[in-house]
C-alpha cells in the first residue's frame, strides 16, 4: 500500500514538474512577444521597417512553427528552445502594429479577457475526467474550416463575417486550451523524463501559446467590430 501512494505521489510529482515547465515556457514566450512589440511601437523608425517587412516576417513565423511542430521531437532542446524564443520575438515584432491600430485600453482589454479566459480553459483541461482525444480531428478540421473563412472574407470585406469568424475562433481555441492542456497532463502522466520531457515542454508551451494568441486576437477583433 505504501509503495502504490509512493508511486502515486512520484507521478504527480512529474506531471507538476512538466506542467510547470510548460507554462513557464509560454510565459515567457508571451513576455518576450509583449517586449518586443512595445520596444518596437515605441521607435518609429523601427516600426515603419518591420511594416515594410511585414510579409517576410509573418512567412518566417509559419517556418518557425513548422519546423517545431513537426520536427520537436528531432532537435536537441537546446534548438527547440531557441527557435520558439525565436518565434515570440518575431510575433513580437509583426504585433507591433496592433499598437498603432488599437487603443491601450482595446489592447489591454482584451488581453486580461484572454488570460481569464485561457485560464479558466486550461485548468477545466487539466481536472476534467472526459477524455477529449477524440476530438482531435474534429478541432484540425474546425481551424481549417476558419482559416479558410478567414481567406473568403479577406475578397468579401464583410464586418458582419469578421465578427461571426471572431466569434466562432474565440470559441474554438478556448476549446483547444482545454484539449491541449489534458493532452500534455496525459504526456506527463505517461512518464516522460530528461531530454525528451525538455523537448515536449516546448512543444507543448508553443501549443499553448498559440491558443492563447488567438484567442487574444479574435477577442480584440471583437472589442473593435462593436466599437
């Protein structure tokens, strides 16, 4: 009986440490993201550059998040690591402009909406007893669903599909937050150590911070759609 509490405490023992690691991962990749933007809104120069280089910039983003999405597992965690700091210092730069395109208190808003929000689902993620795996083909089909909503609306122009596409995203990555939470306790639950637990740690903190971006940016779509 002792053995089976020890070996139980040990298990949330780990899943603790990976969950921590985790999150400690996106927390920093969100500060990192928030510095650069506002070190950059705040030099004019440097702005109207990354403006110039918007383009580029956002295709070197989706290289960033290719190559950790499919190849996490490949890189040591020392290069996992210093791409997905990478990548939040590049989205940094490209959200830089939303600091001339909102208001402080639009941006603000919506970024505390965003964190209760992210919040709230990543710890409903995390207690929940369902196990959501299997909807992990309907989420991949939804956000392709949105993203080509999102292409249509770009030849359409509707502020009434905007805000429909807005509204449905915040919806969706508040559902994925959930999903991705207990799809890393169940990683960690599976006893995955040393390296392997690094590189996932990052994997997964990318993932997360993804979620949480979206949802941030579909909310401040939402705030400015009824402004």
């Amino acid at each position: 009986m002792q053995q089976i509490a020890m070996t139980q405490q040990k298990t949330l023992d780990q899943v603790r440490t990976f969950m921590a690691r985790t999150y400690s991962w996106m927390a920093a990749g969100l500060a990192l993201t928030a510095g650069v933007a506002y070190l950059t809104a705040q030099n004019e120069g440097l702005a109207m550059q990354v403006a110039s280089l918007r383009l580029p910039l956002m295709l070197a983003q989706l290289a960033l998040v290719f190559v950790l999405s499919m190849f996490a597992q490949r890189l040591s965690a020392a290069v996992a690591g210093a791409l997905f700091v990478g990548y939040a210092a590049l989205t940094g730069l490209t959200f830089s402009a939303l600091l001339f395109a909102y208001s402080p208190a639009a941006v603000i808003t919506a970024f505390a909406v965003s964190a209760g929000t992210f919040g709230l689902m990543s710890v409903a993620g995390f207690v929940i007893k369902k196990d959501l795996s299997a909807m992990g083909r309907f989420f991949l089909f939804a956000v392709l669903g949105l993203v080509v909503a999102m292409l249509v609306n770009l030849f359409v122009g509707s502020s009434a599909l905007s805000l429909g596409i807005s509204m449905i995203g915040v919806f969706l990555f508040a559902g994925l937050t959930a999903y991705d939470t207990q799809m890393l306790r169940n990683l960690a639950l599976s006893g995955i150590s040393g390296e392997q637990a690094e590189r996932a740690s990052i994997n997964g903190a990318l993932a997360l911070y993804l979620d949480f971006i979206n949802i941030f940016l579909f909310l401040l779509n939402i705030g400015n759609s009824r402004d």
